[in-house]
C-alpha cells in the first residue's frame, strides 16, 4: 500500500490532486484496511494500493463533468 504522497510523485501531480482523484473514484484506496468511500469521515490515513503504479497513465479525466 502505498502513501498519497507516493502516488503523487510517481504521477507527478500535487498531493491534492491525488486526494481529488479519490474522492471523484478515479484512484482505489483504502483507510484501516477497509475500502474507501467518498464522505467517509473516519479517522486514519489513506493508502493506495501499488496496482495503482502499473497504470502507464494518470487516470481517465476525460468522462468529468465540468462545473
């Protein structure tokens, strides 16, 4: 499992934008060992899994709706 702060550097993208791609279920993650849901409020750290890392490209943006 890796940390956000991983993720972020190998995809070359600020820590935030990582946290974005979560909360809008483009990246997998897990908190406690538990799958990850968007409004989750329960404390602990968020991890990635390192599958993420196999992926030769930053996820698909292209299906986002724009505000």
């Amino acid at each position: 499992m890796l940390r956000v702060r991983d993720v972020a550097l190998h995809f070359r993208v600020h820590p935030a934008t990582v946290y974005r791609w979560i909360h809008q279920g483009f990246l997998p993650a897990f908190r406690n060992g538990q799958p990850y849901r968007p409004g989750d409020k329960a404390p602990g750290a968020l991890r990635i899994p390192e599958s993420v890392l196999n992926s030769t490209e930053t996820p698909d943006m292209s299906n986002r709706e724009v505000a």
